[in-house]
C-alpha cells in the first residue's frame, strides 16, 4: 500500500510539473499581449473578454466534470497575478505634446503609485515636497498637469498655495473629500481643473478592475485624455457630483471606518486574547477580524482626516449611535418580535442584492479557509 501511494504521488508530482509548464507558456502569452495592447493604447482590463472567457471555461469544465466555480477561482487567481505583471511595463502615452506632470506630495505612497504610472506611459515627472517650496516656480514651470496628493487636512491649504499655473494647465487633486478641494481649484487657478478619489490604496499590484471616481471641474474636454490614460492602466472610471461623492463617501468611508475603529478599540479596551480569538474563528469572523485589523496597521492621521473631514459625517455617525441605541433597546425588552420585523424590513431594504452577497461572501469565505494555518 505504502508503495502504491508513492507511486501515485509521484504521478501527481509529474502532473503538477506540467501545470507549472502551462502556466509559464500562458504567462509569456499574456505578456506578448501586453505589449499589443501597449502599442495599440488598449486597456489592461477588458471586462467583455474576460466575461466571455470565463463563460466558455465555467462550461468547459462542466463538460469534463470538472466543479465550473474550481477553474473560475484558477483563472481569476492567474488572470490576477498577470494584470499586475501587466502593470509593471510601459503603456501607450495618450497626451504626446503635454508639459511635466508636477506631483506635489509625489513621494507619498499615492503620489508615488501615479508617479510610477505616468512614467511607464512616457510622461515627465517631477516632484514637489515640502522642502522644495522655494524652488516652486522652477518645479512648475512649464506643467502639463499638477496633481495635489497630500493628506486631507493639508490639501486645500496646498491647493491655496500654489503659485499661478500655465493657464492650460491641468490641476488634479485625489482626496478622498471632493467639494471642498474642488471648490479650492477652482478659485485658485483659471484652467482646466479635475477632482479625482482612487478607491484603493496605494498597496495595490495593479489599476486592472479598480474604481477611479471622477468629478468635473471646468473644461473637461482638456483631462478626457487623461481619464482615458487611466482607462488604459486598468481602472473603471465612475462620474459623479462631488455633493453626491462626499455624501456617499459619508457611508462607505467615514461611517464604515468608525464602526471598523469602535470595535478594535473595544476588543483593545478589553484585552481579549487576540490569538485565542482567531484559533477559535470561522472562517467569516476571521475576515471581519482581518479588515479590523488591517485599520490598524495603517496611518492613524489619514482615518482621523477621513472621518473628521466634515460635520456632515459626525452628523451621519450620531444617527448611527443613536439608530444602535434603539436596538440595544429591543436586546434588553428581549422583544424578538420587534428584531424580526427590523430584520425583516432590512433584508427587503437589500433585496436580490441579499442572495448575490451571499454569494460573493461563500467564495471570499472559502479563500479565507484556504489561507488559514
């Protein structure tokens, strides 16, 4: 018996040799057509294709018996790791005649991400950081664009302290708050202005699938290149007011981050064994506890910016406190009846959304188990 296993084994050493085979030749394959989509100016991200592709192996495997959701987490995993090796090269360069893009805060993690970006699809970058205000007017001279990429709490301040632009120059901030910034450019500088929010970190391998939201300034028809260069590295640009930004961004930011804070400063506050708490975790709790915990490893400055960067947000969290109230109250009446119905009225409020979620969550869920030690 003990040889027959070995045997198999073997054969399954053998097997996965010639996967590691396959996925190199697809590797060099995705790299040959990067560089088409290079020379063509193409997005990295083709969301039709990727759709299709998906389709045709999910039915490819049911024909061989193969689980269709096991080849679609293989792809999705290799389609991955290949948009980031996309990333890494050059990019068609949209705007051929454009002036130095000058990034102030461009040796922040953001400003650096951009840098990065913008160098690989041919443009000149240059820097400007707090030590290198009295040389301002050399830095600037001649821009293209400028791109604010400060914290929050500096941005209008920064904004306010620019000398006057070229006058078609192209001014960007990307804070995560867009009225005030944009109001702010566009009082300080006559041209064409862009309020943009990545809805990432900077710690991302690659723009492929990520969200750039967008708010219109004045002449948009002076950045469409742009938004269109931002298309080619991969990202989904989404437009919107900069009111309704910074009122969603209400919700998924400054709210969703203060729930994140309350409960790890709770869990701190009590001192839980923190390694007792994961070895006796499902798979679900253990995520919600990676996202808490991935919080506190970033910059304590940039979630007090966020969630203090208006009185609306404070507002919309004491609706928040006051709405946790009113359920503590239905815990402690232990009226189950008035919790159903909230329940109830809640999953209607979400709708289909409820079972797509679903969803989504099993296969997060069982990545989470994968990964668990």
């Amino acid at each position: 018996m003990t040889t027959e296993l070995s045997q198999l084994r073997t054969q399954i050493d053998e097997v996965d040799k010639t996967l590691l085979s396959l996925l190199v030749k697809r590797m060099n394959l995705v790299a040959q057509v990067g560089e088409v989509k290079s020379q063509l100016g193409l997005p990295i991200y083709d969301p039709d294709r990727e759709a299709a592709m998906l389709a045709s192996r999910r039915q490819e495997a049911e024909n061989m018996g193969i689980p269709p959701d096991l080849i679609e987490d293989i792809l999705r995993r290799i389609m991955r790791e290949s948009y980031a090796s996309e990333n890494n090269k050059g990019f068609k360069k949209l705007a051929t005649h454009l002036g130095p893009v000058v990034i102030v805060g461009g040796s922040g993690k953001m400003g650096r991400l951009f840098s990065r970006l913008l160098t690989l699809s041919g443009y000149e970058v240059r820097v400007l950081e707090a030590d290198d205000w009295d040389n301002v007017e050399h830095i600037l001279a001649g821009a293209g664009m400028v791109i604010v990429s400060v914290p929050i709490h500096l941005t209008e301040k920064i904004i306010r302290r620019l000398p006057p632009l070229p006058e078609q120059c192209i001014l960007v901030d990307l804070a995560s708050i867009k009225q005030r910034p944009l109001s702010a450019m566009l009082e300080v500088h006559k041209g064409p202005v862009l309020g943009l929010h990545p809805m990432f970190g900077p710690d991302i391998g690659s723009f492929a699938k990520q969200v750039v939201v967008y708010c219109d300034g004045r002449y948009p028809e002076s950045y469409q290149w742009f938004l269109e260069q931002i298309s080619v590295w991969g990202a989904r640009l989404y437009p919107i007011t900069a009111e309704k930004h910074d009122r969603n961004m209400s919700f998924i930011q400054a709210l969703r981050h203060f729930t994140t804070f309350s409960y790890g400063r709770y869990l701190a506050k009590e001192d839980i064994d923190l390694q007792q708490l994961l070895s006796l975790s499902s798979p679900i709790y253990r995520l919600e506890l990676a996202m808490v915990g991935r919080l506190f490893a970033q910059d304590a400055q940039l979630y007090a910016d966020i969630i203090m960067s208006s009185p609306e947000n404070i507002a919309l969290i004491r609706g928040y406190y006051q709405s946790f109230g009113q359920v503590l109250e239905i815990l402690e009446q232990q009226d189950k009846s008035a919790f159903i119905e909230s329940f109830n009225q809640v999953s209607g409020w979400f709708g289909d959304e409820a079972a797509r979620f679903m969803k989504e969550s099993r296969v997060l869920l069982q990545q989470a188990s994968d990964n668990r030690v």
